[in-house]
C-alpha cells in the first residue's frame, strides 16, 4: 500500500513549477511535442514530479508519435490510479500518480504488445532518474 501525500495548493504551489503545477494539480496538458521527455531514450526510471515515486522504466518506453512520452506499462499497477475522464466531450481514462494524486495524463487501448496500452504522460509530470 502506497502512503499518501496530501498537501495544500499553497504548499503545491511552493514546491512544483507553474508548468508542473498546472499539469499535476490542475489536470493540464503540455502542447504536443514540446516537452522534454518525448523524444527522451535514456536508459533509468521516470519518477512523479511531484513526489519523487517511481512510475515507469525506461523499457517501457517507446515513440509513439503523439507528442507526448508514451509507455506500454507502468512500473507496478498500483503505483498509478485509473479513472474516468468524460472531460472536454471525450471518453478517456485519466491516470493519477497513487502517491500524491497528481495528473499524469490518460492511459490507451492502442498501444504495443505485451500490453497493447498507450500510457500518454506530460513531461511535466516526470523528473527521470538516471541509471547509474
């Protein structure tokens, strides 16, 4: 069972980038191709910009062309929430990070083997930890 991080939107504020905070507690998207780990394949582990919690490696990343780091698997089921997203007149499932709660991005059907799923991740969201 993953501890839970609660924090006010004051102490968010303090401790995440305007470009993180708007993506992480106010369920943002960074524009297509702009962010830094889109075309990122460096060998280590993406971690929650917010808290630090491992979410995916870097075997289960790949280039999907949708602007946006995008990964066949997170590292642990439990380690990101599903939920459902009817925003904007779209159907989707949004993914949360299950340690602090913050956005991630949506999760896809259409993906590559082994789990045909698309994990669509702002790079905003992600701070990578190189593997030494």
């Amino acid at each position: 069972m993953i501890e839970k991080i609660n924090k006010t939107n004051e102490e968010w504020k303090n401790s995440l980038t305007a470009e993180q905070y708007h993506v992480l507690r106010e369920k943002g998207t960074e524009r297509p191709f702009t962010g830094k780990y889109d075309e990122h394949f460096g060998k280590g582990m993406y971690v929650c910009a917010g808290c630090g919690e491992p979410l995916f490696t870097s075997e289960a990343k790949y280039n999907s062309g949708c602007g946006w780091p995008a990964f066949f698997a997170a590292m642990d089921d439990d380690k990101v929430v599903r939920t459902h997203d009817f925003s904007f007149g779209m159907r989707r499932t949004e993914i949360t990070c299950a340690k602090c709660g913050g956005h991630l991005g949506h999760v896809f059907d259409d993906g590559p083997k082994p789990t045909g799923e698309r994990f669509c991740v702002n790079s905003a969201s992600l701070e990578f930890k190189e593997e030494a």
